[in-house]
C-alpha cells in the first residue's frame, strides 16, 4: 500500500514539475501568429483569386480565450479592376485556435 502511495505521489510531483516548466510564448510571439495565421487563410483559399485580391494583415488585437484567441484585425485589401487598382483597409474578427492552425472567421 504504501509502495503504491509513495508511486503515485512521485507521479503526480513529476507531472505537476513538467507542466510548471512550459514555457507560455511572449506577446510578440503570439501576436506574429495570429497576424501569419490570419494572412495564410486570407490568401491562401482556393476561391480567391490571388493574382487579383491581396490582403496584408497590419495590426491584431487579441485576447485569450481557454479555446483559442478571440481576434480583430486590421486589414490592407488591394484589389485590381479591370481599369484600376483599389484598396481598401478594414476590420476583420476571427477566431483562431491555440495552435495557430484553425481559423473561424466571424461574419
């Protein structure tokens, strides 16, 4: 019994141990993340196309959420017409999951 209890409690210290060292990444870090993964959604679908809309992502404003990041982004769109180039810049909200691979853009 106590072979068992002495087990459990080395287990349970270790676990406690390693989840204390994760590192938590740095406010640059995350926002340079969320601003690539937000550009690769935005240019990189396959019914946009690219070679006539970009879209460059300026600035992020984020706030973390236990899912992911709740997000709003400053867009640079420019798009070329026929006859001209128009560009535009916007608010676009998304949210993106915590490992930067998903992105539920809100409408």
């Amino acid at each position: 019994m106590t072979k068992q209890f002495r087990y459990l409690c080395i287990m349970l210290l270790s676990g406690l141990s390693l989840v204390s060292c994760l590192k938590k990444p740095a406010k640059n870090e995350v926002e340079a993340n969320l601003k690539n993964a937000m550009d690769l959604y935005l240019n990189h679908q396959p019914r946009i196309d690219t070679s006539q809309v970009k879209f460059n992502v300026l600035t992020v404003t984020y706030y973390e959420a236990s899912k992911g990041y709740i997000c709003e982004f400053k867009v640079h769109m420019k798009q070329q017409l026929a006859d001209r180039l128009v560009d535009t810049v916007g608010i676009m909200s998304a949210n993106i999951a915590k490992d930067f691979k998903t992105v539920n853009r809100k409408f």
